[in-house]
C-alpha cells in the first residue's frame, strides 16, 4: 500500500478509524492528520477569537479523539506502547521526544500490535 495521501488519511481517521486504538499507523498517516488538526486548530480558533465567541472552540471536540488514536496507532507501528503518548506531558523535554518517537520508521514486519501497514509496499 503506498503512502496515504492527505484525503485519504483524513477519511480514515475521522470515519473508519476515528477511536480504534488497536493496530499500527504509517508516519504518513499520523503527519497527514497532524497537519489537518493543526490546520482545523488554527481556523476555528481564529474564527472564534475573531468572532469573540469562546464556545466555538467545542468544535474542535470531534479533531481530538482520532488525534489521541492515530497517535497511539502510530507509537504501535514503532514497536512502543501507546501509553508512552504521556511523555509529552513532560515539560520542556517531553514534546521533543514525543515528535521524536513520532518520525522514526516503523518496525518491519508484524510486531505485538499487528501486520506492518507497508506489508503490501
């Protein structure tokens, strides 16, 4: 399978894989996400600074659960386990080592959590 283009990742993030927690992510899929939360973070809060309306933020809500999951999908593909997403919540240095974890390739071939994403590539 090749890499997940930013329409694709974004249907199976926020439809068919919107809170599984089980299974592995490519990086493309977990980047691709990064962006449209980042890109969805961006606007509807500026829209609601702008418009002076803190409440609109809640729709942000339906951006953080797939976020959580791809992000532990993701931890799985490396071979770690997703509780280790609490090292962000680490000051300073826990964000660095989070993105870290986040950019390293996979492990080949199936592991604990399931088949490798790229077993079809």
């Amino acid at each position: 399978m090749p890499r997940m283009s930013f329409i694709e990742t974004s249907r199976t993030c926020l439809t068919t894989k919107y809170a599984t927690f089980s299974g592995r992510a490519r990086r493309s899929e977990y980047w691709w996400y990064s962006v449209l939360y980042v890109v969805a973070t961006a606007v509807i809060g500026g829209i609601s600074w702008a418009a002076e309306a803190p409440l609109l933020s809640v729709l942000l809500l339906p951006f953080i659960v797939p976020m959580l999951s791809v992000s532990v999908r993701r931890l799985h593909d490396t071979g770690r386990t997703g509780w280790r997403i609490l090292i962000a919540l680490i000051p300073v240095a826990g964000p660095v080592l989070y993105l870290a974890g986040m950019a390293v390739d996979g492990v080949p071939g199936a592991n604990q959590y399931g088949p490798s994403p790229k077993a079809d590539d």
